[in-house]
C-alpha cells in the first residue's frame, strides 16, 4: 500500500510542474485582458471600446462645452486598478487636477483622449488598457501592465485668454 501512494505521489511530480510552467508562461499582457475583460463583463457588459481600445461610460452630463488646446481643465477623479485597488483621489485633499490642454505636462494617453471627448460639467468612467496607460512600465503603486479606472468629473473649462 505504500508503495502505491509513494507511485501516486511520483506520477503527480510532472503533472505540477508542467502546470506551474505553464502558469509562469502566461503573458502579462494576457493577464490583463483577462482580467480587464472580467472585470468589464462584471460591471459594464454593454460598454464597446473607442478605436484606441478607451471605454467610456457616462453617468451624467454637463451643460459647457468640449476642451480645446489652450484651455486649463479643472478635474477631479479617482484612479484604481481593476482589482479595486485606488492609487489617486483628488477628491481626497479636496485638490482638482489642472491641465492645460497642449500645455508642456502631459497625461497618459486615455486619461487625454477620454477627458478631451467629455463636456464641462460631466461625469464618467474610463477604463483603459494599459497600452493607454503605463504599459510595461511601473509607476509608483501601479504596477507594469495594469489597466486602469478613472471615475472623472470635468468640472470646469478655463479658456487660453481667462
């Protein structure tokens, strides 16, 4: 009888590691499809990307008017990662973030592209796939290939000339 559990436990050496390795091959950037699309299936199912692959949902709506180059954005938002974990809150210490639109600080590219397609006076949620975001690389608390959730309210369209 021991030498059949002994036999057992040998047969299953393989089988672990050959599932370990595959688990270890998985590509990262796989992971995060994975989980962005589980993540996207949960909470916005009807959601359909922009070209880019940018997913906005809108929850209210403003009465001003789009951005344009020149103008200083007054935002507010809340950034986490799919797995729910948040990383920024301008909320938090009641500090909107302004960005002058073509002006010399940049922002990631589905933050501007999501922000640039919003009125004054909108609500909405973006949701990007890291290739909008950090894409491989690391960025403080975020980590390399996450995709990313902004629940972004544009408060208020400054223009060039104020």
């Amino acid at each position: 009888m021991r030498n059949k559990i002994l036999i057992f436990i040998l047969m299953l050496i393989p089988v672990f590691v050959y599932t370990s390795c595959i688990e270890s091959a998985v590509d990262p950037e796989e992971q995060e499809l994975i989980a962005l699309n589980a993540y996207l299936l949960k909470t916005y199912p009807n959601t359909v990307p922009s070209k880019t692959g940018l997913y906005y949902i809108h929850l209210k709506s403003g009465i001003g008017r789009k951005p344009i180059t020149g103008d200083t954005l007054i935002i507010h938002y809340k950034g986490k990662l799919v797995s729910g974990k948040e990383f920024d809150n301008t909320y938090a210490n009641n500090a909107p973030f302004r960005y002058v639109v073509g002006g010399s600080v940049e922002v990631i590219a589905g933050f501007k592209e999501g922000i640039m397609n919003m009125y004054e006076g909108d609500t909405g949620v973006l949701v990007m796939p890291s290739k909008l975001a950090y894409g491989e690389k690391r960025n403080g608390p975020i980590p390399a290939y996450s995709s990313l959730i902004f629940e972004v309210f544009l408060q208020d369209i400054r223009p060039a000339n104020e």
